[in-house]
C-alpha cells in the first residue's frame, strides 16, 4: 500500500491505473485494516493522490468510497496527544493517535475527491461528490473541508453542537453511520453504487428544523448577534422562501423551486414533511376531517413564514448593509404581499412586516422602491383604517416615507389624510397618545413636503381651520394633540371640543366609506366633499389669511405666525371687494371693505415695518387709483364739485355743527384715505405714492380734493404732510404737483381767519373747535414741509412771503394746539381724533388700548383762533 501510495503522486499513474479494473476497490477496501494503521495511512494517501482526474474520481466513488471514509471522520478525538517517536503504532494511546491521523487523512481525501479542496488546476470539482457531502456532513460541515488543516471539522464532527448554521450530536452521527452501513449493504449487482442517490438522505433530528440559506432559523432566531458566514446568500434565500410561501402551498408546485439541496423551497418542505410525519391524527385518521388537516398545514405555513420574518429583521438590524438588496422592486414585493396572508391571533406577520420595512427606510435606494408602486403605499395607509394592530408599525414607515412626492401624492389625492386625521380625532375608540402625536407629526411632515405638501395642506384646510394646519405644520405632534382637544378662541383659530367631536364623526364616516370603495378596486382619485369640514360655526365669519378678521381687530397685538401673509391676504380682499361695490351692491356686504381696511391699519400699526412690504409689492398705485376711483364716483352721484359741500346735513344743536349723514360710498372712500394715511408712514411707500405713470391718478390733487371731504380733511392733511417728509427722495415730484394744482394757495385758504377772506376755505369746513386748531396747525405744517431746501422751494417760499395770513403763523409754535400724544402716537393726529369719544364713524382706525379721548386744546390768545372766535 506504501508503494501505490507512492506511485499514485505521479501523473502516468493514473490511466495505468484505470487500466486494472479490480484495483481501485481494492486501494479503498484497504481502509478496513483497523489492526493495520499504516496500510490505512497508505490507502488514504493513495486516494487522496489518485484524485486528480475526474475519471479516479468517478472509479473512487463507484467504489463505495464514501461509505468507507466517513465512518474514519467520526473516530476523532481532539485530547489525544501528539504521536511519541518511540511508541510504535497500535500500542497503547498511539492507537487513538493513529484513528485522529486517519480522520485528518480522511477529510484531506474528501475534499481532493469533491474538488471542494480550492486547488482547481490540479483537483477538479465534482457535484455529485460535493452535494452528497452537503446532504451527509450538512452545508456548512462539509464547507469546511475547504481548510488546509481539517482539524477544526474534525472536533465539531465529534461533539455536540447547535449554532444558527450547525446542529450536530450524536442523534445526527448514529443515522449518519447506520446510512453508512445501508449503503454499503446496497451495492448494484455490478458492485459500484450511484452517489446521487444518497441526495435523498434526511435527518430525522434536523426534520422540524426550517433550513432556510444554510441557516437553521428557530437557532438563529434565539442568538440573533450571530455572525453568518454569508449574510447576503442568507437575506437571499430568505426573501425567495417568503416569495414561495405567499405564492404557493407548500405541497403545490414545490418541484419548481428545487435547485440543490439548500433550495428554500426543497428545505421548507422537508421540514413541512418532517412535521406532518410525526403527527398520528394527520395519519389517515379517519376522525380527522380534510379540512382540519388543511388548516394544520396551513398554521404551520404561518408559523414557518414568522420565523422567516423575524430572521430577517434580526439579520437587517445586524446587517444594515443587506438593505440595498431590496432596493430591487421584487425583492421588496413579498414583503408587501405578506400583507395578505391570513394572521392569525399569535402570528402578528404583519407587524414583522412592517418591521423590516422600518428597518428599510434608512437605505435611500430601498425609499424609492416602496414609493414606485403606488398601491404599496395605499396598503400602508388603509392599515391605519383597518388594521388597529399595525397602526404603529404602518406610522413610522409612512413617516420615513413622508419626504417623498409619491406619499405626499397620495395622501392628498387618495385618501391618506382621511385614515390619518381618523387617528388624530378618534371618534370613539381610544388611540395611545403616542400614536395621534405620530400621526400629527407624520401630517406635519406631507405639508412640509415641497412638490405636493401644498396639495396635503389645501386638503387638511378642508377639515380643519388654517389655525390647526399651522399647528400642525410647526410641530411637534404632541402640541398639535394638545391643541385639539382644548378650547381657543384667538384671532388665528377657533376650536371647540364640540367642533372636534363633529368632525370626528365626519371622518370616521367618510374613511369607512372611502377603505370599502377603494377594496372593491373603484376608487382612483379622490378628492374631499365640499361640507366636509369642522368649520361650519365661523363659515361666515370673515377670515384672510387665515386669521378671523373681527377677532383681530378685538386684539391687533396678537402675535400672529405669518403677519405678511395676512398683509398680503387683507389688500387683495380689500381691493376686490371695493370693485366688487362698483357692479352689484345688493350681493356685497357693504361693511366688509370697511372691516377690513380697519384691519389693515391695524396691523400697520402694530407692525410699521410690513408697510415697506407693500410699497415693495406694487399695492400703493393700486390704492391711489382707487381713493381717486371712490373720489369720482361719490362726486357723481351727489353732483355736488364743491369742495365740502354735501346733499344731506342735519344740525346739532348740542355743539352747533352740521352733522352729515355719510353714504356707503363715502365711508368707502374714507376707509381707503385711513389706509393711504397709514401707508404715508412708510418712506418706501410715499416715494412710491409720488411715481405716476399714463394714465394713472397724482396723489397730492387727490389729497387736496380729500381735504373737503366730511370726515377726511384731517386725514388728508396729515397724508400730505408725510409724504413730503424730507426723507422722501420723491419730495420734489409732490411739491411740483402741489404747486401745479395750487395746493398753497388752499392751505393759506384754511389758515384765513379774516371773515370773507379771499379763499376763506375755513368756515366751509363744518370742522368743531378742536379740529379747526388741528387742520390749521396741520396745513401750517404742510406748508412748512413745502417750503423746506428742495427744487422747487424758492417758489413756495416767495407764494408764502407774499401772503399776509402766512406772515401771522410762520413763527409761532403750532403744536400747542395738539393733543399731548400726537407726536408719538402710531395712528397719527387724524387717528386720535377719529378715536375720540365723538367719532361717528364705526370702522375708524381703532385706538391704542391705553389712550384717553382728544381733549379739547387750551383757550389761546392767537390770533388765528381769535379769528375764528369772531367768525362765529
């Protein structure tokens, strides 16, 4: 045996030996001689050397060589010591030396005879070999024989072990030899056997093991933190075994998924099989019903697919890499297909489901392929609707999901607002507080998306106030829970708990509606009914902006979110529901151009610097053309030019003034000059009251023409006294229209006291006492602001020097005669007397909360004022 042992690593050898048909069963019987060690050493080297050829290979296992050497594997001992150069073989403890020198031997000869050894150029691969080695030694044994030195193989071979990819004891080695001695009992009548028969063979200890990927996975399953030799075959297999378990019955079309011993398929019905075999009722028992077995089977599908789940949820968490294999769509379509499968009390499926989706999201690439199919993402919204026990799972996808357009899509036009506000206004089941802040956060969220968060937002304003939807567009989702389930009145929202309940009901009405039509498949789009809304009680309260107009004006200093918004929001409504007066009076409330031109110059006052804004945004010709518009319109209807002259006077006997009976078109007129005065504040809008163009009206005619209006001429006085400010780059272009109109010689007009006075504007003005000082110390200071270093300055100042009324007022101190606040008071002059105690008007600028009524100014021994004393 030595010698064929030698001559067997010489390449000639090999055909010479094929030649001699009865030698190679020969060189393998030559590994019975148990009392002989070296004639076993000698024919294990020899078929380890003959091995070289797929032709030896072949003539080896013909030869039963298998059954010869896997019975030497087992005989290790990894205690044994070294051999001792002294003690020769078969004596004493070198007899178990000898067995472990054989095992080593053994395991070398196997792995040259499979190719399985990694020298190709020398060894060929053989299949037969390898998967009868796979099936006997299980897949990940006989992967070992790989290694150089087979001594780790050999300890696991014989001891006991249960790891995630090995299960090994002595159950598994007494049916491996007892199939060793079948076989060998079972030769063909020619003495040769065929290998591929023993790819049948099956433990029956391994039988109720699911073998999924070379992973035993109820072991895996109780050490999750175990390293898989290879973890991306593993998440393979798992996803293909869950594919044919959604797919198929697991004794239908099995045929199909067999491909080698590892197919899940083929594994997952040996285990089946194991399990149905060692059941005595499924045995043909005749008291036990075909469909009682069904349902066995079928419960043992659903615990096998359980298992499979959860092996891939701990193998993603311990793996995040393996997400980008299912960034592929039919990777990741099982996993929604699980959705499906019937769950049973204990299987929770689709909470592990949803689990690994979780797990998921962090991986870019796999965010798209969920969001591709759309109908994956309407699953996951309708589960919120119908499946209480997912909802949790089902939010922290949806909201891993939420940046992207395809949710925010289908949220709004799908329905998934419905199923999400049903969570965030339970009617009357009781939702954790946990999970309505989730699904706060996750409508937060949509909005905020920037390609259709829009679109989620228009939606949700059809249910709930815009207030509501601001709440839920900051965040976070617990004050937005906190918000709806108290009461508040402030000018951004209106909420009651009745409010809440109603839309509740609505909602829970309409998501039952909308999950029964979109089962039966007719529901595409959807789009929210016109009465679906919590809103009913403030349907006609006046909002812009979503801020309630009337409530504003009862708190102006509320700190509103978006101030602009509401700016931009008051003007365009203003502007339209001026026009609108001029077509169909009957159709429009003739209050709301009042109501909201107070809220304008409210919230000019309390925040002067979004007056820039609106010269910025191009609203000021806008006003100008139609004070001028309103201007025209009343002078026509009254066919009245003169300048304070008015149709309908009653007297006053109590302070001897003629009180005018104001029409709705002057109160327009007027509502537009307080929104003009206000603007003429901001340096940015009077510069752009002074750009003209074709076409368009001047801005100081106008205001010179507002100066005889009832009720206007302290508003318009002081509008031209801030539009000339010395800060105005635009100054000269207003002084030249001034003095191109003859505004001069008008305000010298208002100062005259003499009685018949050349334009003796004064007695005409029906002003009481104290506005008469007012408007003369206003014009005083118009004029002033005139004559001030500019172009057009020499001309006023030789019109002023050559009028006597002006030498008697240019160096007097004028603002004696104004309320002590004037000065610094926001709404100016012209607001505090329309705040007085006598304003008639009900829609004037409101008053600084703190601010007493105008006084009446102190007696003075002026000589303006005497004039107006012998006047009267």
């Amino acid at each position: 045996m030595r010698t064929f042992s030698v001559l067997s690593q010489f390449e000639a050898a090999g055909s010479e030996i094929l030649e001699f048909s009865g030698l190679v069963p020969d060189i393998v019987h030559g590994t019975e001689f148990e009392l002989l060690p070296g004639a076993v050493d000698a024919a294990l080297q020899s078929i380890a050397n003959v091995s070289v050829s797929s032709e030896l290979q072949d003539a080896l296992l013909r030869a039963d060589v298998l059954w010869y050497l896997l019975p030497l594997l087992l005989q290790y001992d990894a205690t044994a010591e070294e051999p001792d150069a002294t003690e020769s073989h078969g004596v004493g403890a070198s007899v178990q030396i000898a067995k472990n020198m054989h095992a080593i031997r053994a395991a070398q000869a196997l792995s040259r005879l499979s190719g399985l050894c990694g020298d190709e150029s020398s060894t060929p691969y053989n299949r037969a070999a390898a998967n009868a080695l796979r099936v006997l030694l299980t897949p990940k044994l006989s992967s070992m024989l790989r290694d150089q030195l087979p001594k780790d193989l050999l300890s696991k071979l014989n001891a006991n072990l249960e790891s995630p990819e090995i299960i090994w004891n002595s159950s598994t080695r007494g049916e491996l030899l007892k199939f060793v001695d079948q076989q060998r009992a079972a030769q063909g009548p020619d003495g040769s056997y065929d290998i591929r028969d023993s790819h049948d063979f099956a433990y029956k200890a391994l039988s109720k093991e699911l073998f999924i990927g070379n992973v035993y996975l109820r072991v895996y399953n109780d050490q999750p933190e175990f390293e898989i030799s290879e973890p991306e075959a593993f998440c393979v297999a798992l996803v293909d075994f869950i594919s044919y378990v959604v797919h198929n019955h697991p004794f239908e079309d099995a045929d199909q998924y067999v491909d080698g011993i590892s197919s899940p398929a083929q594994n997952y019905e040996d285990a089946v099989d194991g399990f149905v075999s060692e059941q005595p009722v499924l045995d043909n028992s005749s008291t036990i019903s075909e469909e009682q077995v069904v349902g066995k089977e079928e419960a043992e599908l659903v615990r096998s697919l359980r298992s499979a789940l959860i092996s891939l949820q701990n193998l993603l968490t311990n793996n995040p890499n393996l997400a980008s294999i299912f960034s592929n769509k039919d990777k990741l379509l099982p996993l929604f297909e699980c959705f499906s499968v019937p769950e049973t009390s204990n299987s929770n499926i689709p909470q592990l489901c949803l689990g690994v989706l979780s797990l998921l999201t962090a991986h870019a690439p796999c965010l798209q392929a969920m969001v591709a199919d759309g109908s994956s993402l309407l699953v996951l919204l309708q589960m919120l609707h119908s499946s209480p026990s997912c909802r949790e799972g089902a939010l922290h996808v949806l909201y891993a999901l939420a940046s992207t357009p395809e949710l925010a899509w289908a949220a709004a036009k799908h329905g998934g607002v419905v199923y999400i506000l049903e969570l965030l206004l339970p009617l009357k089941e009781e939702i954790p507080l946990q999970q309505r802040a989730m699904a706060a956060s996750l409508l937060g969220k949509l909005v905020g998306q920037p390609m259709h968060g829009p679109r989620v937002a228009i939606t949700l304003a059809r249910f709930l106030p815009d207030g509501l939807v601001s709440v839920i567009r900051d965040g976070p989702g617990e004050a937005v829970v906190v918000a709806l389930e108290q009461t508040t009145e402030t000018p951004e929202l209106v909420w009651t708990p009745a409010m809440a309940a109603s839309l509740s009901a609505q909602i829970s009405t309409m998501a039952s509606e909308l999950y029964r039509e979109q089962v039966k498949g007719r529901v595409v789009d959807w789009d929210v009914p016109e009465q679906a809304s919590g809103q009913q009680e403030m349907r006609d309260e006046p909002q812009v902006g979503g801020i309630y107009v009337r409530l504003f004006l009862k708190d102006p200093k509320f700190p509103l979110r978006n101030p602009k918004r509401f700016l931009e929001g008051l003007l365009d409504q203003y502007l339209s529901s001026i026009a609108a007066t001029h077509y169909d009076t009957q159709a429009v409330d003739p209050e709301l151009p009042l109501l909201l031109s107070a809220a304008l110059v409210s919230l000019l006052r309390v925040h002067p610097a979004l007056a820039d804004h609106v010269g910025y945004l191009g609203y000021v010709p806008k006003l100008v053309a139609a004070v001028a518009f309103e201007g025209r319109r009343e002078t026509m209807s009254s066919g009245d030019a003169n300048i304070g002259k008015n149709a309908d006077k009653t007297y006053d006997p109590d302070n001897g003034s003629t009180e005018h009976t104001q029409t709705p078109q002057e109160r327009v007129r007027l509502s537009c000059l307080r929104v003009l005065h206000q603007l003429a504040a901001s340096t940015t809008c009077a510069e752009a009251m002074a750009a003209t163009s074709v076409g368009t009206p001047q801005v100081v005619p106008l205001l010179m023409k507002a100066i005889g209006w009832q009720g206007g001429s302290i508003l318009a006085l002081e509008t031209l006294k801030r539009v000339v400010v010395a800060g105005n780059r635009a100054r000269d272009a207003l002084v030249a229209q001034g003095l191109k109109v003859g505004l001069v010689e008008v305000l010298l007009g208002l100062l005259d006291w003499r009685a018949g006075g050349r334009n003796g504007f004064c007695s005409q003005m029906n002003w009481n006492e104290s506005e008469a000082s007012i408007g003369r110390v206003l014009a005083i200071e118009v004029l002033h602001a005139f004559a001030t270093e500019g172009a057009h300055c020499t001309k006023v100042r030789e019109i002023l020097n050559n009028s006597d009324v002006w030498s008697a007022y240019k160096d007097q101190r004028h603002d004696l005669f104004l309320p002590s606040n004037a000065q610094s008071a926001a709404a100016g002059i012209a607001g505090l007397i329309e705040n007085s105690s006598s304003s008639r008007l009900t829609y004037a600028l409101t008053a600084p909360p703190l601010q007493s009524s105008t006084s009446r100014p102190p007696p003075s021994s002026t000589s303006d004022f005497h004039g107006k004393q012998e006047l009267s």
